[in-house]
C-alpha cells in the first residue's frame, strides 16, 4: 500500500530533531553515483516495556500511524503532529497474546494480525470496535502480514503454512453481517511451487506487498528468497537475483520496494518494474541504530521504522530492552 500524506504529518516529521547517530554503515549503491549515507532520528516513542514493536501502518485519511507490539498484542496509536504513542487496542484484545502484520484500509478500518493466534482481527480505526474476525483453517499456523490490492482485497502471509489467504470486500462484508468467526480462504495454496516450504523448519513466508500492475511481492525469512505471485492467475515465481536473509516487512511506493532485515540491522531498497516483471537490488543499509528493524514505511519523504530490539529480552535473546521507540530514516 502507498498511502499518501496529509501536510500535517508531513510537517511534524521535517521538524523532528534528528537525534540519533548518523549511520554506521556505507550506502552500497549498484551502478549508482555515491550518496551521502543515511541518517537515523527517532520520529517516536512508545510507551510500555514488553511490546517489541513488530509492525506499522498509516492512515491515508487521518495520518495517524499505528504500531502493533508482538509482545503482548496490543496496538499503539500516534496522531498526525505528534511524536508519543498511546494505547489503541488493549493488551489481550480479542484474545490475542501477539500482534503482527498491521495495516489502515482505504475505508478507515485497521487489520490485526495475530501471529500463532492463528488470526486476523478488523476493527474500526477511530473507534476501535471490532467490525470482523477471520481464523486461518489449520490447527497451527502464524498469521504474519497483509496487503492490499486496489480493489480492497486484502492478502495474508502465513509463516508455517504453505499458503495465502485473501479476504475479499464482499467477504469482508458478509464476514461484519455475520457477526462471528469466519474461515479465511486460502487462495493460493503454495505446494509444489517454487515458494513451497514445507521442507523448512524456519519462519517462512513473512512480508508481502501489492506491486503496481497486478503482483504480490513476498519473502520468506529462513531462505531470503523473495517470490512474485500473479494476483490474476495466482503463478508463483522465484525472483532471480535477490536474496533477502532474515526479511521481515515489506514496503512498495512508486517503482521501489524497501526491505527490513531484522537480525542484521538492514534495509534493503529495490527496484521493481510494472508488476515485478523485473526486480533489483540498488542500494542496502546497515546500522546498529535500527535496533532490530521489523517493518518500514515511507511517509513525507522519510522512512519509518520500527525497531523490535528483539535480541533484547525477546524472542531473539535475553536482555532488557531501551524505551520502545519508532525511528525516522533520511536519504535511503
């Protein structure tokens, strides 16, 4: 998704002291002139000391982003104009115990994944009431991230299992009128293609992207292998070329697709055709200051990251964290 954004936000985000240090490691660029390196600020802080912030979103009317935390599945709010997060879905909210993939529809709703939960939960993005909750149909699995086609049609990521999910507007609808749990559809079961993992014990299949065009981008995690999947015929492919170890989310905008690579403190940023006919890598930066980076977004010219610190005391290693905070990535 490439949310636009509103002069406010944009406003608050060129007036961010930038802070924090300035980046630790080179620029590589790919048949490009040299650049400056990137800079890394902090754009917010959040509050609470066990969220391990995992994924955020933008609003395309409002601005306003949100921050889902794996660590106890809550979901943190930072209105356009400001820099400090609250709490918008509680801790425990609708059962869950983690939140993952998180996105803002075009139709002020939020989608909530729930990671082994085995869920993904819509809500009502002012109000924060539950409009539908749909199940994945395993008795395991981890709902990971989503994207969004321009019709509406939202695509999940599962982790474990070789498979997307879709939820259709008209699924969705029928989903809010019922009224209860409704049963993901798997629209596209991954066996025997080339993003098949069941031979992988890792976490797998975990970003995803709508591309221009008609394409979904995702990567899985354990391999670095980065897949296009025609949104028409549901063909997978490999991408050629572009290794991706340790990816986590996933960001499209205008030609370009950017990357976190979590363990390793990295973004990637790619460039990416017309429905990803064609897909390579230009430029890869690296800096301790992401702090374990686990989604990005690009808003007013910046890019938005959220650092998990997950080698800190979460599932990644023992430690105790620094204050939670939303980094703010100039010149990349």
């Amino acid at each position: 998704m490439s949310p636009s954004t509103p002069n406010v936000l944009r406003t608050r985000l060129n007036r961010l002291a930038l802070g924090g240090a300035a980046a630790l490691c080179a620029t590589v660029l790919a048949a490009s002139p040299a650049l400056a390196a990137p800079t890394v600020g902090t754009a917010a802080s959040l509050p609470g000391y066990g969220l391990y912030p995992e994924s955020i979103t933008q609003d395309p009317a409002s601005g306003d982003l949100f921050v889902s935390a794996y660590g106890d599945g809550s979901v943190l709010r930072l209105p356009a104009g400001g820099t400090q997060a609250s709490v918008f879905l509680p801790a425990g909210a609708d059962g869950r115990s983690h939140a993952a993939g998180v996105k803002a529809d075009r139709s002020g709703r939020l989608w909530v994944s729930g990671g082994t939960d085995r869920s993904v939960t819509v809500y009502d993005d002012t109000t924060g009431v539950r409009v539908a909750r749909f199940h994945i149909p395993f008795a395991s699995g981890g709902v990971n991230d989503l994207t969004f086609g321009p019709d509406g049609t939202a695509y999940l990521t599962d982790s474990f299992n070789p498979a997307v999910y879709r939820v259709t507007p008209q699924q969705l609808t029928d989903a809010r009128t019922q009224g209860t749990d409704t049963a993901l559809t798997t629209w596209r079961d991954l066996t025997g293609t080339p993003a098949d993992y069941t031979q992988h014990s890792g976490l797998n299949l975990n970003g995803i992207a709508y591309v221009d065009g008609g394409a979904l981008l995702t990567a899985n995690t354990t391999t670095g292998a980065l897949y296009r999947i025609a949104t028409d015929t549901g063909a997978v492919t490999a991408v050629p070329g572009v290794s991706l170890p340790n990816a986590d989310g996933l960001h499209y905008e205008d030609g370009k697709l950017w990357a976190t690579l979590n363990r390793t403190n990295t973004l990637v940023r790619l460039t990416v055709s017309s429905a990803a006919r064609s897909v390579a890598q230009d430029a890869v930066f690296t800096s301790p200051s992401l702090e374990i980076p686990t989604s990005v977004i690009r808003s007013g010219g910046h890019l938005l990251v959220t650092r998990s610190q997950y080698d800190k005391g979460g599932p990644f290693g023992a430690g105790t964290p620094l204050p939670f905070t939303v980094a703010e990535v100039d010149g990349f």
